[in-house]
C-alpha cells in the first residue's frame, strides 16, 4: 500500500477546516480529512522531506511538546519547504480560555530554532530543527473600534509598540509566524 500524501502541502490539525489540494491531517476522522493520527505520538507516519508548505493554523497550542512538534515538521519538510504557523499571544484571554490548550507563545517562541537568532545561538542543544523566522505578525482586534488589525513586525522590532502589546492586556491576540525550513 502506499503512504505518500497525496499533497506536497500538509494541514496539520485541520479540524473542521480542511483544505482542497493540501493533505489535511487531524486527530478526528472528519470530512475532508485524508490523514487520522495523534500528532502527540512520534514519528508521525509521513516520509522524510516530503512537504514544500505546512500549516499548523491554532494547532501548536494544544500540543504538550512544542521542541519535539516542530523536529517532526522538519524532518517531514523539504529544505527551503514553507511553515506558517498561527498561535495565540501570552497576553491574550485567547491563550488560556480553551482548557485544552497547554501553552501561549511570545513573538520570539520561534527564534530559538533559527541560526541568525540569539536564543538558538545560546542553546543550540534545543532541537537540532532549524527554521528561519521571516516574518512575525501580531494580530488582534479592538473592540471600541469594532474591527480587528493585523500588523507585520519589521525585523527591528519597534520597542514602543512591543512594550504596550506586553503591558497591555488582550492588545493582541494571535501571533503568525512564517517560517522557512534550513536542512
């Protein structure tokens, strides 16, 4: 029989919303859904290099082992392979209100991973993963204003508008992070 995705493109933890040409993975047999596995039990079964995009839209969260999750992204994606990832922001009543949710993330969370990146360069010993950070965008909404925003974080990171999203509660929401596999 065999086990090559029908995709080079992968949803992971696609739940109710799957999505056409793209291999869609979730722990749930649901409509739509080509692959059932836990994504908790590794080796997930996908062969090695395989995926040139992956998503893990509101999946990371719910994962106990975030180090291990994203060895497994790596190992299954090709070398320069797409990663966009969307998480809920520590400071956000997004982050906690759903008690399945295990953790929240910072707009640095996946800085240890990329080479170019202080943290991966202090602890190296983390992962042996490696991604490029290309872009990070904060997301959230204002309710006085009756829309929500996105806003892409330049590479320097405006130190003013990071300070007030942290000391700020529920200022942001969600964090998306674009990554690009290194092999």
């Amino acid at each position: 029989m065999d086990t090559t995705p029908p995709s080079t493109r992968l949803n992971l933890g696609c739940g109710d919303t799957p999505i056409s040409g793209y291999c869609n993975v979730d722990i749930a047999e649901r409509p739509g859904v080509d692959r059932v596995f836990d994504l908790e039990t590794r080796p997930w079964p996908l062969p090695d290099g395989h995926f040139e995009e992956v998503l893990l839209i509101d999946v990371l969260e719910h994962l106990s082992d975030m180090v291990a999750t994203m060895g497994e992204v790596w190992r299954i994606s090709r070398d320069g392979a797409g990663v966009r990832i969307r998480v809920p922001y520590w400071n956000s009543r997004w982050a906690w209100m759903d008690p399945q949710h295990k953790r929240a993330f910072h707009e640095c969370s996946f800085d240890f991973f990329d080479p170019s990146k202080k943290y991966c360069r202090q602890r190296p010993y983390y992962s042996h993963a490696r991604f490029t950070v290309e872009a990070v965008t904060f997301e959230g909404c204002w309710f006085f204003l009756g829309r929500s925003w996105k806003w892409r974080v330049p590479e320097n990171r405006p130190k003013r508008i990071l300070h007030a999203a942290t000391k700020l509660c529920d200022i942001v929401h969600f964090l998306q992070f674009e990554l690009r596999v290194i092999k």
